[in-house]
C-alpha cells in the first residue's frame, strides 16, 4: 500500500499526532524551567520536621512555633531559659542550677526542680533526646532552628513528651 491509496483523513490524522508530540517535547524544558524559578521565588518557607519528615510549616497540621537562627540572634537568647521570649505559651524555669530547668507548654509540665524527675517537656538535638531539658542552648555550636510543639501532638517524639516537645537542629557543616 503506497501512500496515494491511503485515505486523506489518515494522512491528516498521523500528521496532527506528530505535530502534537512536537509540541510536547517543546513544552516540557520550559514548564521545568519555571518551576526552578518559583522555587528560588519561595525561599522564605520555613521547613519543620514535626511529623518525622521534613514538612513546609504551612502543611503541618499541628501546633508548632519554628523558631528561625536569626530570630534567635536578634533575641539574644543563649540559653534554654531564654526561649520564653520567642515561642508563646512555653516557659522554662529553674530555681537551683541551670541543668533542672524545666518547660512548661500551654501551663503543663513537670512541676518541680527534682533532679529525680524527669520533664514531661523534653528536649530533642538533631533528633536525639536529652535527658535533662536544661541543658538546651548553652554548649551547642550554630543552631539552625528551633521548633517547639505544644500539646499531645508531640506524642510523636516519644518518650515523655505528653505536654509537647522542644527540638533543636544544629546548623549543617559547609
């Protein structure tokens, strides 16, 4: 069969898909390229990993304040204690040394320096718990963030955080 003897409406058919397949393989290189370009327009989201993946914060259905390593400087806080200034509804307090803080989220906590007492607020460094929330800010390097969860959405974190949980992330080397 030679192409006279087709019929023209095949001709016309096999012509528009090439044409439409053309025009794919143009399109997609600039759908690409704009999709680079509103990701470096968004760098200003704020990353949370308060459901054990990384999250934008918008998407996370739980009630958590991130805390950014700028808003940390122009706060001046240095340690634990000082974190009351910059996530609502969080207090740490200690009466003796600086290693029997304790966090209160939303007014629930461990009451009580008691060293024999572990916090029902505890206190995450790259993922790791720490025993004793007082010991928090003082002898990390650069911190890049700090997220505190409030309430029993901090379950997630485990151990002893039915009150809510502190995480802190060192920046990452360069």
């Amino acid at each position: 069969m030679n192409l006279s003897s087709r019929p023209a409406s095949h001709l016309l058919r096999t012509s528009a898909l090439g044409a439409s397949v053309a025009l794919i393989a143009i399109a997609a290189p600039a759908l690409a390229q704009t999709a680079s370009e509103a990701e470096e327009e968004d760098s200003g989201i704020i990353i949370v990993t308060a459901q054990g993946r990384s999250q934008a914060l918008a998407d996370v259905p739980v009630a958590i304040s991130a805390v950014s390593a700028e808003t940390l400087r122009n706060s001046g806080a240095n340690d634990i204690r000082q974190l009351n200034q910059v996530a609502p509804s969080l207090l740490v307090s200690s009466t003796g040394s600086e290693a029997n803080g304790s966090a209160r989220i939303r007014g629930i906590g461990t009451v009580g320096d008691n060293p024999g007492l572990e916090s029902s607020v505890p206190v995450f460094i790259d993922g790791v718990y720490r025993s004793r929330s007082g010991i928090g800010l003082n002898e990390l390097g650069e911190i890049d963030r700090v997220e505190v969860q409030r309430g029993p959405q901090g379950t997630l974190g485990g151990r002893n955080s039915s009150a809510g949980l502190i995480s802190i992330y060192s920046k990452k080397p360069s």
